[in-house]
C-alpha cells in the first residue's frame, strides 16, 4: 500500500490531477471517520475533510516517506479539526 502511495504521491506532485483524485478517492472515507471524531456535526466534518486535503496537496513535498503516509495525512486532519 505505501508503494502505491509513493506512485500516486510523486504524480501529484507533478500536478497530475487523476492522480490527486486517486488519492483522494483512497483516503477520504477513512479521513472522513477521523473528522467527524472532532467535528460538532457532519458539515463541520465535511468542512475540515475539505480543508485538511487542501493543506495536504499544498504539502505534499514535504511528505519524507520515512513513516506512514496515513498517519501523516491523519495528522493533518487533526490539526485542522483543533
């Protein structure tokens, strides 16, 4: 799984945008899961689901492939939730 992260992580990076929805399509329901954990209700969810992607696509460079990328991407989710 993380080698197909990897793949779809270095063709986004290229600005690839069926790539970015792979990995959007990939990650979004268990993210999903994450934010309603911190969300009020499902449109506060939706809203941070929505943000917390932006700020991974801006940063997506800075992904050092040295731990999960999962983890990195809940993370982030989290961050935006708080």
């Amino acid at each position: 799984m993380q080698e197909q992260f990897n793949h779809l992580i270095s063709r986004c990076i290229k600005g690839e945008r069926a790539a970015q929805a792979a990995l959007y399509t990939q990650l979004a329901p268990r993210m999903f899961v994450v934010c309603q954990r911190y969300a009020r209700n499902r449109e506060e969810a939706e809203e941070v689901l929505q943000e917390g992607f932006m700020k991974m696509f801006d940063h997506l460079d800075q992904y050092k492939s040295t731990g999960s990328f999962e983890g990195w991407v809940r993370k982030i989710m989290v961050n935006c939730a708080l």
